[in-house]
C-alpha cells in the first residue's frame, strides 16, 4: 500500500516547548507494534486518525439517512420528524448527528435478573412512544395517580429522538460479583479502559452498568427522554452521572469545537458500508452471538481549558492541531478536504498522531458547557467525546494510549469522564432492547 | 372596577395537606396593603399575576417582532436572522424569546472608572458584531498573537443573538464603598431583594456587578458571545456566575415549564405598547435620566424537585396550579385563554395568588439542567425565572414576598440564586451601553 499525495515524513527527535519528547514515525510504529493491535502507520489514504472532537458533519432532517441508518427502516409507521426505533440497527449510531445530546449512565441498583429484564422491555416501550412523538404509559384521565409521563414535551414534534442503549462491564461482573449470571456473556472486546497519562477522572462520573444516550433536535425532547426513562426505572436503576451537549454547523459543513477547530472532518471516510462493517459494527467471528448488529461505545468527557487556549498564539494554535484554523485544511494544503502530508505537520501535533494509530472509530460527540469550575473560576466546558467501534480493546485503547502520551493538545485537556458499553443490535417490535443477551 | 365573568370568591380559611393556612382573598387584600405597594387584589380582567414559570410564548424568527422590539430597528444594515443591537431600547427584552439563553452576572475587579467605561464601550463594540454575525476584534492572520475571535462560530448565522447588559445595585456601592462614583445615581428603583421565607440561595451563584443576557437561537452562538465578552473583560471584570437555559414550543404556542404545565400564558396581557409603558418601561417620573428607555431585571434561579413533583397526583398537581395540565385551562374553564375564575381556584394555588397580587411583571424565563444534584444524586433541573418590570421595589418584591409565603408550589421548588440589575436603554451608534450613566 502507498500513500497518497505525500512521502513519509523523515523520522526525528525533537523536544516540544514542554520538554516532552514528540514521537517519531518509527516510534510510532514500534509503540503500535507493541500494543499488538495490529495498527499500522503513515497510511494516509486508508489512514488512520483520531479526532480529538470527533463531531460529525451535521444534516438536515431531510437529508438522506446515512448507510446505516437506513437499517432501522422497518414496517412500523414513521411520524414526520421522527427515527423509528425498532431496526435490526440501534438508532443514534450511524444516524447523522441531532444538535442535542442528554447522555446518562446508570446504575443497576437490584441484583435481580428479572427486574433487570423488566426493566429493559418497559425502556423499549417508552423508546418506541417517544421516538415516535407520543406520551409514555397511560393517560391517567382520572387524576388519582401521578401522570405516566411528565408532560413538558406534550405539544412538541419527536424532533429526530433517537434513544441508544449500552451496557456497561460491571453490568456482566462488578467487584467480582456476577450479580446477573451474566458475566459468560461479556464480550472480549469490552474491557476497561485503563488509567492514562493526565487523566483526571472522578470516579461518580465515570462507568455505570447501562448507559442511554438520548439524541435529537431539540433538548427539551432530549431531556424528556433521559427524565422519563430514569423515573420508570425507580427501584431498579438510578442514574449515575449524566451530561447533556449541543453541535451546530451549517448544513454539510464540519462543526467546530469549543477550540474553534473544524473537527471531525475525517470522519467521512467510514461513510460507507464496507467502511462501517469494517471498523464499526461488532464483528460475528469474535463475538458472542447476541452482539450480532452491535457495536461498542467509548466515552470520555474532556474539559478543555479554553481560558488557556484563548491566550496561545494562531500559529500554536494551529501547529497543535496540525490544520488552519479558519480554513480547516490540513498544513501544507488549501482546502479542509485535501489529503493530509504527513511531512508538513508537526510529529507531536494531534492530527499527525492521530492519523499514524493505523485504525478508524466512528465519532459522535458533542460540545458541553456547565458554568464555571468551582476551583479556577473559569468557565467549564469541552467535549463529550463519544466513538462508536468494533473493540474497545484493540482500536480505542490502543489509540487513546498514544494520544495520552504524545499529543500536544493534552497541554489545553483533562479528560474528566470515562466510560465504555457495548450497544446491542437494535430491538424488533414484540421484542427488547438486549432481549438476546438475557436468552 | 368588575371582575370578569366571576363573583368573588367567598372568602375562606382552610387547611392544606401540609397543615398551612391557605390565603383568602381578604388576607391576601391585607397583605398587599401592608406591603404598601398599591397593590389590588381579585381583578380578573386587568388582573395581575406573576406566573411562576414565566415563559414567553415563542415565535419564529419570521414573525413579526413585537411591539417593543420595533424600537430596535434603527438605520443600521440588518443581516438575515439578526436583530440589531443599537437602538432606543435594549433589545433582548421585548424580543421574541430565543429558544437558548445563556445568562452571566460579572463582578467588576478593579475600583477604576474609566476602565470600566472602556469595557462598555469594548463590549457595545462586540455586541454589535456579535449580533451582526460577525467576528469580534482582528483577523491577525499573521498569527503572532492569540486570535482576538475565538472562533467556534465562524461560519454559523447570528441565530437572532441579542445581548442585553444590565448594572446591579453592588455597582453604585458596595460593603458601602462608591467604587466608580455612581452612587449618587442609584435608581430608588433598584433595591436589593430581602431574604423570603424557602430561599436557598448560593452567595456566589447571586448577585453581581454587571449581568449580560445573551440569547439565540443557537447555544453556541450565545455561548459564544459570553465566552468573548468575558475574555476581552479580562483584568477589570470576572463571571460572577453564569447559567445557561433553554425552552421550546411549537410555534404561537405556549411552552411548558418541566413540571410539564403551560406556563406564560398570561404574559400577552403585557403584548401592546400601553401596558409596557405602565408595567415595564422605567417610568420618566421617578428614574435619573440615564434610565430614560430602560427598565429593571429580577432573575431567580428555581430548583424544581421534579422528583418529588413527578410522584404528585395529577388532581394534586393542577390544584397546586389552577390549572388543568394538559390544556392548560383554568379551572371551571376550557380553554387556555379563558379567563381565570378565581372562585374556581384553590387559594393557595400558584395562579389564585399571583393575579391576586395586582401588578404584573414581563416574564422571559428559560428551563434550565445541569446533570445531578450533588446530594440528592435526584436530576437538578428547573427554571431561571427572569421578568422586567417598572421597579424591583414597587413590582417584583411585593410579588415575590406574597408567592414566597403562601404559594402551593414551594413545597416542589428552592431559590437558589437571586440578583437584580437596572438594564439601561439601548446604544446608538457612535454611543456605548450606559453612557449617560458615566456623563
């Protein structure tokens, strides 16, 4: 395999203004080589990246669902605005990014198979409702009992809701205990992410046994859906830690996250089936049966210290990310889309690093604000990062380790929040969500 | 002067369920007297009430501003999806509500007059830009320094941002200090809100020297421009506080607050120009000149304990009201816009007390959530209530002292921020926010 339009950049040594030492092509290699991976490097037209933001290309309603999304046309009935919720697929993975995310994480708070069970096919009716724009439960004309759903979404179109559920590795064994007699059924690919260089986790924040990430066009409806789930989970399940996000691009063009870099604008090259069956969805030869349509979710919630950011100069700025700013193309180049040269971009830059880890993730994040942290004063936000891939352990792990160690925007970052879950095939109707993994 | 379509309630003294003493009419008459406010109690028609939620009705960007958001249309070029920031008064108060709000209180960090005045001006400057949707400060293509704009909203419209400033009461003096020389031009006015009966508020979270209230119809946008208003304040002025709100309705319609009730619905009483001369213009009579266009700012932000709210009876739920959930009717009518029979209305319900209180205030709240409450681990969500009035004496303490008492609706909400600011008129060209204050 060649590379495109680009020679490979000389291998070198140098120190960074932090005195940390930049990572060489064939440093690179070796540390790919050693994580056993099966990562390679320098492939730029196949090649690898890793956005630090990872948005999407934001689409219109009317636009046509991406490849994968089109799995989740099924028989049932489709309200205007709205994303069935039944598919062999899970909704909200390869569906073109909402402007609003409320992702939450749970905890199972019953060591009971059948609650869980329960549970789980109650969340599949109430997605179905809401998804397709109605209320939950029953009307409750009388007026004795409080109303099945709370009702601030009444009026309002189901604006693109998608509802995704993952499940956690605790959910399968936790300190030990296999609370569910599932823990045979956990998949390979889903490990724990291990600690990493600058992490600054806070541990109330990170994991849970079930994540749901509530997407769509509107965040009162995103809100609704995360509220109204959590409530009929009384007793049974309790939300662990939860944030909601927002993105916003014009129609095609790549959004730009709180650093005002374009982000994501590799992304494209997974929008194709191959692509997607490749890198994305769980692969059936190492896979337990009821992973088949599934695939794994990471999450890391990433505070950038945009106070700091806002004080470095255009040109660190731009070498830090190794593209322009304004334009969003990669050094060396004029437009956002032109191939990246390898040789034109700094070795310790984010997107050198990232395009040498030699694999793809399908990226869906999402920007956050939550008012000022409590210590600096200065404002708290920064990047819900979200990617959908096979393996947690041999595609997210792997790349996160090197970008942990090497990229030289962790000086602006702190990653916050850390979680991973495998998301099940999706449900079809008279069935639920995870049905396969309870049989 | 008639009540409408209803007698007078017989006026009664009962018990509700947590053993209070509801309000009868003619208490609540007393009340009002004793607060010395002019205060009238039970007219219906031109009655007055203080809606706790206080959600505007939304429009589309293509409707027609209302009355007072004319004021704004000056000579300047208008862009697509904009609303001019100079004009005779501020806009971002009669304006349409936007559906994101994100709101700031600022402490100003050094006791310097004319660096004070050069940060308005600076801020005017890049308000007009802001809401122009263009860029703050410099291009700096050399890239020498930090870029003066921080770029997350380079290619995105100006989403209808208006940005509104307002002065709070610790800017004329503080711990009794005349800091800036402005307190001989402290408005009578503006008071301080005293301590109610149920408050919790956070001294940090309250008050403020400055606030700016940007709202849009795009959170990045309003994000935006509080992040650069913020930065280019550095060194004479700090985020005090800071939240960010959000509402939704299908178009004309009133949006619901998150306990799911229509909420605002009263707030068209305000909808001509008469009734925002009597109620919310500052009043020539008794305000200094620089207040002339201006008006006075009250923002509270309310828990709501939805958790509890969400296991209530539906009956229970609208008694607490007044009003049915799901049409939004009062009670004994059938439609929203039916008028309210006080007779038909428990008298510790939210809507008996608040069109008891005769007066009324211009409400432009939003919801707002922000993950989890720390204790409880229950979501921590509800409203930042924000109205404009004539006078936070005269209007909004009166009404607040009333509701903070006797309203049913306490038992689900806690106060946890609170500050007033007097909002001066708008700027025109060549002029900056609060001029004839500083002349």
């Amino acid at each position: 395999m060649k590379l495109e339009n680009e020679k490979a950049p000389e291998p070198q040594q140098e120190r960074n203004e932090s005195g940390k030492s930049k990572m060489s092509r064939r440093e690179l290699l070796k540390l790919s080589a050693a994580a056993g991976t099966g990562m390679f490097v320098g492939m730029g037209g196949m090649g690898a990246f890793m956005s630090f933001s990872g948005i999407l290309k934001s689409s219109s309603p009317s636009q046509e669902p991406s490849p994968a999304a089109k799995d989740n046309q099924t028989s049932q009935t489709s309200v205007a605005g709205s994303i069935p919720f039944y598919g062999t697929k899970q909704a909200g993975i390869a569906t073109p990014p909402q402007k609003y995310m409320c992702f939450a994480a749970f905890d199972i708070v019953h060591a009971d198979r059948m609650k869980l069970e329960q549970l789980c096919k109650t969340w599949t009716d109430y997605s179905a409702n809401m998804t397709a724009g109605k209320s939950v439960g029953k009307a409750n004309l009388e007026g004795l009992a409080p109303p099945d759903d709370t009702g601030e979404t009444h009026e309002l179109p189901p604006a693109q809701l998608t509802i995704t559920f993952g499940f956690g590795p605790t959910l399968f064994r936790k300190d030990g205990v296999d609370r569910f007699g599932l823990a045979a059924k956990q998949p390979d690919e889903l490990v724990d992410i291990p600690a990493m260089p600058g992490d600054a986790l806070t541990e109330q924040e990170s994991g849970g046994d079930v994540c749901i990430q509530a997407c769509s066009d509107d965040p009162v409806v995103s809100f609704h859906a995360i509220r109204n789930l959590a409530r009929v989970a009384q007793g049974t399940a309790k939300i662990r830690w939860v944030q909601e996000g927002f993105l916003s691009a014009p129609d095609g063009q790549t959004p730009r996250n709180l650093f005002g870099f374009k982000d994501g604008t590799a992304n494209n090259e997974l929008e194709n089936d191959q692509a997607m069956e490749r890198y994305v969805w769980a692969s059936p030869s190492n896979n337990p049966l009821w992973m088949t349509g599934g695939t794994y979710l990471a999450v890391r919630k990433i505070r950038m210290f945009i106070d700091e950011w806002d004080q470095t100069a255009l040109q660190k700025q731009e070498a830090t990310f190794g593209r322009q700013k304004e334009s969003g193309a990669p050094f060396g180049k004029k437009n956002e889309a032109d191939a990246v040269s390898m040789r034109h971009i700094p070795t310790d830059s984010h997107v050198w690093l990232a395009r040498g880890t030699g694999t793809k993730l399908w990226r869906r994040s999402y920007s956050y604000s939550r008012g000022l942290d409590a210590t600096s004063g200065d404002l708290d936000a920064g990047l819900l990062f979200i990617s959908f891939q096979q393996s947690i352990k041999n595609q997210f792990i792997p790349m996160l380790s090197i970008l942990a160690q090497h990229d030289a925007l962790n000086k602006y970052t702190s990653h916050l929040s850390s979680a991973v879950f495998a998301c099940p095939p999706g449900a079809q109707e008279g069935s639920f969500i995870g049905e396969a993994l309870f049989r």
